[in-house]
C-alpha cells in the first residue's frame, strides 16, 4: 500500500516540478516567472521528498529528504524576495496585464540613497 502512495506522491510531485518549469518558460515577466518557480517548485519538491520519505526503510533514510525540505521551505521565499526586490529596483519590463499595490514606489528606491537617510 506505501508503494502505491509513494508512486502518487512521486507522480504528484514530478507534475508539479514540470508545472513549474513551464511556467518559468511560458509565463511574460519575472514576477510571474519568480512566482511559478517558488510556488510550484517548492509544493512538487516538497511532495517528492514526501514520497521519499515514505519509502525510506530506516529512520536516517528519512532525515535526508526531510533535511532537503527544510533548506527548500526557508530558502525559497527569500530567494524570491530578492528576485523580486532586484526586478523592482532595475525597472524589469512587466506584461501590462501585471498589476502594482499601491505604496510599492517605495520600495523603488536605490540602495545608495537608503544607506545615507
């Protein structure tokens, strides 16, 4: 029964990992494209370390994948934050159909400028 949950977790996984890579590929600017890498990419890892984790056969087999999860789960939001926060700062082109809230100019502001306020 594990292996049948393990291959939907691992087929689950796998689908969201290639949702992920099309969406950078496909998707029209670099917000959009951050957002499908992190989003998708975090959820189809996470399952597949979950599939991993099912089938391990010892409890140090299950570290492993979990460990991966955990490095995934706290890098990948900040990775995007800085993506995004570079792509704002050197004004990246945006589809039109990509909308801004409101108070975000403020985030616009050079690095050099914020270090002497």
């Amino acid at each position: 029964m594990s292996d049948w949950f393990a291959a939907l977790l691992l087929v689950s996984g796998g689908f969201f990992c290639l949702v992920a890579g099309i969406g950078v590929l496909r998707l029209g600017d670099v917000y959009c494209r951050m957002h499908a890498a992190t989003k998708a990419g975090t959820m189809g890892l996470a399952l597949v370390a979950l599939a991993m984790m099912v089938r391990a056969d010892s409890l140090v087999a299950m570290v492993e994948p979990f460990a991966v999860f955990l490095f995934m789960i706290a890098t990948a939001p900040v990775g995007a934050h800085l993506i995004g926060r570079a792509a704002l700062r050197s004004a990246s082109p945006v589809v039109p159909e990509t909308s801004a809230d409101e108070g975000c100019e403020a985030f616009d502001i050079p690095a050099k400028q914020s270090s002497e306020s």
